[in-house]
C-alpha cells in the first residue's frame, strides 16, 4: 500500500519545483490574458492530477496498490506533459532571449538529482510491476528531496 501516498508526495513536491521555475520566469511571462489562460491550464492539470492520486471511494480498493496501477498512467502522464511544456517554454525563452531569472548557484549534487529525476519519470510511466514502481517512486521522491536540501547548502 506504500505506491499511492508515495505518487501523492511525488506530485505535490512535482508541483511545487514547478512553483519554482513559475517564479523564475516572471519576468519573461507578459501579463496578459492569454499567458493567465495558460498558467491556469498547468495549475488545473496539477488539480486534475491530484484527484486520480487517492480513491474517492477507498473502501472499493482493498489493495491500493492496484488502484495505483490502474491509474498511475494518468497522473505520471500528466505530469510529464506539464514538465514538457515548461522545459518547452524555457527553450522557447533562452532561443528567443527572453529575461529568465538568474537561478542561484545549486551546486552539482542538486544538479544531478534534477538530471536524474526527468528520465526516472519517464521510466516511471512504462514499468508495470510494482516493485520497479515502488523503486522508481522511492528513487524519485529520494531525488526531489536531495535536489532540495543540496541546493541550500
């Protein structure tokens, strides 16, 4: 029953690196109706994500764990194409020259943990088995967390 709360934890800390890039890119995202409009769609795909994360009828899933695999597809799918169109849309802004915040220095063990997480999310979506699903989210919460503390010390 560990893979539910663990894809729970790997989506609010997802949302919240996401947050963080949001935040170095104010300066570059212009203030109109339409960039709003497109911000909302992230925002409403990390909710939308959200609601698959836990059963609304719990007492239907004896085992959570084949809940989780029936929907995990859903929410790590999502995920990957709200952290494609950022890293899109960050493409877009450095080919374009757009002002991107100047990110603080991080440090090349916060720097690996964020190169390892992307390819482990997308390993994520193929595995079927829950031990290489378990792994893989362990692994994956594991890389949010030392990218976290190792870019402030």
């Amino acid at each position: 029953g560990w893979l539910v709360p663990l894809l729970g934890l790997l989506v609010i800390t997802d949302q919240t690196g996401f947050w963080l890039t949001a935040y170095a890119f104010r300066e570059a995202i212009p203030l109109t109706f339409l960039s709003l409009l497109a911000v909302l769609v992230l925002i409403g795909g990390y909710y939308l994500l959200a609601t698959f994360v836990f059963p609304d009828e719990p007492e239907a899933w004896p085992d959570f764990d084949d809940y989780y695999l029936r929907v995990n597809r859903i929410v790590i799918g999502g995920m990957l194409a709200i952290n494609f169109a950022m890293i899109g849309y960050a493409l877009a802004l450095e080919a374009a020259g757009g002002p991107i915040a100047e990110a603080e220095t991080r440090g090349p063990v916060a720097d690996l943990a964020l190169l390892l997480a992307l390819p482990s999310l997308v390993a994520l979506f193929f595995v079927k088995s829950k031990r290489a699903n378990l792994a893989l989210l362990l692994l994956l919460n594991a890389l949010v967390w030392v990218e976290a503390i190792a870019a402030v010390l």
